[in-house]
C-alpha cells in the first residue's frame, strides 16, 4: 500500500465512521503519517480516526494527537461563536447574506470540531456591501479592511478571525460565465443549517454543491488545493444526495463548460474518498479516470493551496510572481480539456494581463 493509499484509507474510515482492523504504529511511522495529514490538511480525520480504532500508538504520540484534536476543538468553538456574532449582526441590521464554505461544511462532517477550520466566508447583495462594512467597522470597531487585488473580496480581523466579505463568490474570465453564475446567486433561494445553537444561512443544496466545486477547481487550476476540499465536496453530496436537483446542476456544469471537470473529480470522490457511486449526480467515464490521476498526483504533491510544491520566494517578490505565473499556464493547459471555454478565456485575457503587470513591476 502507498503513503497516499494508506493515508485515504484512514481518511475514509474517518468520514463514515468505518472501523479498520487493529495495527501498530512506531514513533516514525506516526510522525511521518501527521506530516502528511498536515499537508493535506485533515489531521483532525487523520486522528480521529486513530483514536475511535484505538490504534497501537506510544504514549508520546498519544499526548501529541489528544493535543492536537483539543486545539482544533477551541479553534472552531471560537470561529463558531465569532460566526453567531456575524449573523446576529446582520440580522439585526436585516441585511440578506450567505455564508459559505468553512463552518457551514464543517457542520457536515460526522465530527465537525475536528474539521481543520479556515475564515469566515460571506457574500451580501452588492447594493448592501458599503452598508454592510460601515456597520463593522462602528459597530465592531473594525478600522482595517484589505481589498484583494483581483477585486474578488474584502478581508478583515475581529476577535482573531479572519473575516472575507466577496464580492464574486466565484471569478469567471469568461464574461457569459460571471454574469450567469451571479444571475444564480441573486435569484436563488437559500437554505439554513444549524451551526451550534446558531441558524446560518447558506446557498441552497444544488447552488451550494456547484459553487462549492467551483471554487475547488478555481483554486486548483490557479495553484492547489489538499484533500479537505475533496472531503467538502464529498460531504456535500451525501448530505444532499436526496434533496439536489440533479437535471438543475447538470445544467449548470453544461453552461459554464465545467462539466467533464466535474466528472474528474467525482471519480476522485468515489474512487479515494468512498462516496457512493449512486450518490454521485453524473455519470463517470473511463476518460474521467485516466485524468483523474494526473488531478490527484497535482494535489498530492502540492498539498494545501499548492504550498509544498513551491520553491519558497517570497509571496511579494518577482521569483513568486513568475512562478505562479508558470504554475497557472502549465495547469491551464494540462487541464484544458476539463473546461476549454473557461480555460481558453484564460489563457488569452488573464495570462497577457499578468505578464504586463509583471513587466511593470521590472
């Protein structure tokens, strides 16, 4: 069995709440398996899965995974509570919101205080977006809020939480692509889940479930992403498995072009993550297989936002720049076939607005 086999086995286990038979694990091989949870960026499954199936660990490595399922228990305690305080907010100022991804997935996952957490992602109606940051900031004292360069969110710290307000849930170069996608957003109803003691309000199922995969593949072409955006999208499909409306989403993959993509990575799903076939809302071809591989090797060496495939510039310097820059066109270009009507937008519109600013910036 390879590392990554053996560490989806565990992963798996983890998500259903399989039993796996009884083995021991010496100091080196628990080292090298949290090494690898890290970077995929699961150790919360990872060492639930340890400790549920009772594994044969020394006690040093058992102080080390109870420590580290304790600090992920406060971390989402606390984003939790900070979550409450959004939605309190907005409520009390009755301003329509969603929040996406993060918590409202967590909230899925058989054990959500063990989900390794992230910010806080909301979106308002645009009309409402100045109105909503003068309401943080007199109301919240929030006196700093970061524009993100692409123009995609405004970010901001309150209680030691990163906050993002978007102004696009998802980018499109493709101009059809964006304004449909933000047509969806603006008429779809919502849906609510209940995060605690907390009702927050998020995209419907099949808005959701589209969105959510979106933004995996966005981020995936642009530079990675590790195994817990796979086990989101995964939970997201059993949880909603009876209740999305799979003619609907279908429709959605087929006119933004994302609908092969969509099928690669199912086979991921299925195949690595144990979801089953059936709850999987379309049909997965030998085609999605074979590029599913060249997918999954990409996430697996890259790990958590391509992190651990870099060569360490610094983010702000020309080396980094350069390459990003080569990472995105290589994907691009890989993965054309996936989405070729998104792809090709991209590689005409934002790779020569890239190399300008670049050649500015020398």
């Amino acid at each position: 069995m390879t590392k990554s086999d053996f560490i989806f086995m565990l992963v798996r286990s983890a998500l259903w709440q399989q039993p796996l038979d009884h083995f021991d694990m010496s100091p080196r091989q628990y080292g090298q398996v949290m090494e690898e949870a890290d970077k995929q960026c699961v150790l919360g499954l990872i060492t639930d899965c340890l400790r549920s199936n009772n594994m044969g660990l020394q006690k040093k490595c058992v102080i080390h995974m109870l420590k580290l399922q304790n600090s992920l228990t406060k971390e989402n305690k606390h984003i939790n509570e900070n979550l409450k305080k959004l939605v309190d907010l907005l409520n009390k100022h009755q301003i329509r919101y969603v929040v996406v991804k993060g918590q409202t997935i967590g909230a899925l996952y058989p054990k959500p205080l063990l989900r390794v957490p992230g910010d806080i992602d909301f979106y308002v109606n645009p009309n409402e977006r100045d109105r909503t940051l003068d309401i943080i900031s007199k109301e919240w004292n929030v006196t700093e809020f970061d524009h993100n360069p692409d123009g995609k969110e405004i970010s901001f710290d309150y209680e030691e939480t990163v906050y993002e307000l978007h102004n696009a849930l998802l980018l499109f170069e493709n101009k059809k692509n964006a304004t449909y996608f933000n047509s969806l957003v603006e008429q779809s109803a919502t849906s609510s889940l209940m995060i605690e003691d907390c009702e927050v309000k998020t995209l419907e199922p099949t808005l959701n479930i589209f969105y959510t995969f979106g933004h995996l593949y966005h981020h995936f072409r642009s530079e990675g992403v590790a195994t817990r955006q796979l086990c989101d999208l995964t939970m997201l499909l059993h949880k909603y498995r009876d209740t999305i409306d799979r003619a609907r989403l279908f429709d959605m993959l087929s006119k933004t072009g994302y609908t092969r993509a969509f099928s690669t990575f199912g086979s991921i799903l299925i195949e690595k993550l144990g979801l089953p076939e059936n709850e999987f809302p379309l049909e997965i071809k030998e085609r999605d297989r074979k590029m599913a591989k060249k997918v999954l090797r990409i996430i697996l060496e890259g790990g958590n936002w391509g992190g651990y495939n870099r060569k360490g510039f610094d983010k702000k310097g020309l080396k980094h720049a350069l390459e990003t820059g080569w990472i995105r066109v290589s994907h691009y270009i890989t993965f054309f076939q996936l989405s070729p009507k998104e792809n090709f937008s991209l590689l005409v519109k934002e790779i020569p607005r890239r190399i300008f600013k670049l050649v500015k910036r020398i």
